[in-house]
C-alpha cells in the first residue's frame, strides 16, 4: 500500500503550481504579471530622452493605418486633427504635457506630516505610560541640599564651586 506523506503531497502541489505565490494568484482570478524583458526597446515618456526606441501604438487600428497611409503623400493635404492623431500615434505625451507640474508634492508632504504625527504619538504615550517619573533628585529643593552639601565639604577649592563661595560672608562671591 502507498503511503502519502506530507512531503509528497507538496510536490504534487508544486508540480501543478498551487503552492507557488503565482499559483495561488491564479487560483483566486489574478493575472500572472510577466517581467519585462529589457533587451528589447520599448516606450516611455520622458523630458530628458523625448525620442523613445518605439511608437506609442504598436498595433494600429484601421483608422490609424489609413491616416498612416495618408501621411506618406504631402503633409499640406492633412488637417490639424490628423496631424494631431499622426503626433498621438507615435507620442502618448507632447514635450509640455511631460513638463506639466504635478500635484505629488501634497501626497509626500502630507505623508511626511501622518508619519510625524504617529511618531509624536508613541513618544506621548510612551513619556506617559512607559518612561518612569523623574527621581526626585531632579527637584530644587534636592539640587539646594546637594549645593550647600557640595559647600560645607568645600569640593574643589581651587577651580570648582567651592572657589566661588565666600566662607566668611557665607553668600557668592562678586
């Protein structure tokens, strides 16, 4: 009798690409993305290179292929429109549509101040519940005993606080 081991059954489930992350893409109606292959020219628009390796469209309808056509004979028989659909054919965007200003700045600056906020809401709740309170050597009445304590033992005489005490008039020298 054959046993199936767990071990098996993954291949199984491997061989018939269920357990792969495309796999399971697939089996819930995603496509499988391809990557690229960046041997072969391809489109793009861009300011500092506005001539790409190849048109927009690379398969052309039969209007498309007709104005192609027309194109060939003198440009004087062709409207502004045709011109314009001939200037789409082979562009997606014109040099000033690629120039336009975007509003992007707004979605960064306003993802900048989200992640601002957040971090200063940790660092709220973390002062409020999780840091200690200060030790009670921060308050002035400690840090008062802790100077007259650092006068009476006279801690550095010749350069330190002691140098600045008047003994005899017992108050800071001018």
């Amino acid at each position: 009798m054959l046993r199936f081991s767990v071990f098996r059954g993954a291949n199984l489930l491997r061989a018939r690409n269920l357990l792969s992350a495309a796999g399971v893409r697939t089996v819930h109606g995603h496509e499988i993305v391809k990557q690229e292959d960046m041997t072969v020219p391809m489109y793009w628009d861009r300011k500092d290179t506005p001539l790409p390796d190849i048109p927009y469209f690379k398969e052309l309808n039969a209007e498309q292929t007709a104005l192609k056509e027309k194109e060939k004979s003198s440009w004087t028989n062709l409207t502004n429109e045709e011109k314009v659909a001939l200037y789409r054919v082979a562009f997606h965007q014109s040099y000033t549509e690629m120039s336009r200003k975007s509003n992007e700045w707004k979605t960064v600056v306003g993802g900048v101040f989200i992640f601002i906020g957040f971090t200063g809401l940790i660092v709220w709740w973390q002062t409020a519940n999780v840091y200690p309170s200060q030790p009670h050597t921060f308050s002035e009445e400690w840090q008062r005993k802790q100077m007259k304590r650092m006068l009476e033992m006279r801690m550095n005489p010749i350069e330190g606080i002691a140098s600045k005490w008047d003994y005899e008039k017992n108050e800071w020298k001018k």
